[in-house]
C-alpha cells in the first residue's frame, strides 16, 4: 500500500523522533506500519510517499534509479539566466558536484527582490537544493515538493494525504521498471 501526503513544514520525514517533534506518521490514520520514502527537509513542505512495500520504497530510493523529484522553489534575490545554467551543469558544495538540473524561472518579483523557480533533480542528497542556490549566495525561503517519478502532488491541501489508486501504483512499478538498471 502506498499513501501520498502533502507533508506541512516542521514535520519530519521519520517514522519517530526522540525529540518528540510531529513526524509524517503521526498525520496518518492506517493500521499497517509504514514508511516514509526517502526524506523531506523539516523546513520543507509537499509531496511524501509513504509505504510498506520494501520493494518499491527501495527503487524509489536508490541512485540507480534516478528518480526525478520536482520542486517549487522560492530565493531571496534575483537571479540571472547565467547563474541558472550554473546550477543546471551542477555546481560545488562542500566535497562533491551536484548533479545536472532542470530548473526554469517561474516569477521574478523586482519589488520583493525573490524568484520563483521549478527545479528537478534526482539525486536528492542532504539539503541539496538549499545548497546548490547557497552555492550562488542565494537564500531558499520556500522548498514545496510537488512531484515524484511519475506522482503528482495535485491539489491535496498541507497535511492531507491519501492512498495512492491501484492504477497509479501500478503506474509507478512500470515507471521504476522502465528506469530498472
């Protein structure tokens, strides 16, 4: 079984947590045990899956799969079409190179002095797209996940969630099994 879940802000991507703060379990409702697949920052909102199904959970996260991920970003700033390209080849942070992106500017407001951004990625590593922009001395403001391979966050409101139809976890398999390696 497979649940989608607009994950809130200031909730954690973990089954518990020995701080007592809310995790992404505690806004389901299911008998079953289930797990969060892969993590979504503290401070970020937006698409989780959660599953019990060790099988697919592990093809979602595994590198080899390159499972794309697609965001809503918002940074203070305004940034410039160089600098995208910049962060779309993959740029320095701390002892690696990020991987290639897809990113495309949805909005720039001169008055606020923030961008809107959609970036995909399939890599996925800690805070990466935090990092990635920090790289360029941009500051993140917003992070809201919005897809996963071929999942759609669609219009559930923040900490709604639902069980995925047969149809689209079927979907996902052939997806995965397409991107099988």
């Amino acid at each position: 079984m497979v649940f989608l879940l607009n994950k809130p802000k200031n909730v954690i991507s973990s089954v518990s947590d020995d701080r007592g703060r809310k995790t992404v379990i505690d806004l389901i409702d299911c008998p079953y045990r289930l797990y969060p697949v892969g993590r979504l920052d503290f401070d970020s909102s937006g698409l989780i899956l959660l599953t019990n199904d060790g099988d697919l959970m592990q093809k979602l996260i595994h590198p080899s799969f390159s499972v794309e991920k697609t965001y809503e970003v918002r940074i203070r700033g305004l940034i410039s079409a160089e600098e995208i390209k910049r962060l779309e080849k993959g740029v320095k942070i701390e002892d690696y190179v990020s991987a290639p992106a897809k990113i495309s500017l949805t909005k720039a407001d001169q008055k606020k002095e923030t961008c809107d951004l959609e970036v995909t990625i399939h890599e996925g590593r800690n805070r990466e797209i935090r990092k990635m922009f920090q790289s360029l001395g941009y500051e993140v403001v917003r992070l809201h996940r919005i897809k996963e391979a071929c999942i759609e966050l669609g219009d559930l409101k923040s900490g709604e969630y639902r069980r995925l139809k047969p149809y689209e976890v079927k979907k996902l398999r052939s997806f995965l099994d397409r991107n099988d390696r």
